[in-house]
C-alpha cells in the first residue's frame, strides 16, 4: 500500500481508461519525482498519477508505474438497477 494525496494507495505496473496531464517534477514523501496526474476517461476524476522519473535510486522501481487512489478508484451514483 502506498500515499496518495487523498489517503492510500496502489501501485499499479498497467491501468485503463485513463488519460495523462502535463509532466512536473513533484517533491513527493520519498523524494521528488517526475510525475503526470492520471485522470479518468470516464468523469474526468484525478485518480492518481503516473510516475515518469524518480531522482533517488531507491525509488527508480516506481518508474512507469502508477499510483491510483483506493478513495477515487469507486465512484458512487444514484443510478438504480431495473428489476424486471
């Protein structure tokens, strides 16, 4: 489990229906980072982000990777399922 911006997170090695914003370096908790918000094709939602680069080498396992938010990965609606 990882650190979102929003509480805890995963990190994922692929992802669909997603889209990327502007690169920025990032000083994150474990040091700073190349990173792009991940967003989702669907309603638009920052899910997360994807990591591009990582500057110290303990962390270089995380590059290409991205970190989804649990938190933002369930949407809840007011859809209603037909019964009949």
């Amino acid at each position: 489990m990882f650190q979102g911006r929003d509480g805890r997170g995963y990190l994922m090695h692929s992802a669909t229906n997603l889209k990327l914003g502007a690169r920025e370096e990032r000083s994150l908790i474990t040091g700073t980072h190349t990173v792009a918000d991940v967003y989702c094709l669907g309603c638009n939602e920052r899910i997360g982000w994807f990591y591009h680069r990582a500057s110290d080498y303990s962390q270089k396992y995380k590059e290409g990777k991205y970190l989804l938010e649990r938190e933002k990965l369930v949407k809840e609606n007011a859809w209603k399922l037909d019964d009949s």
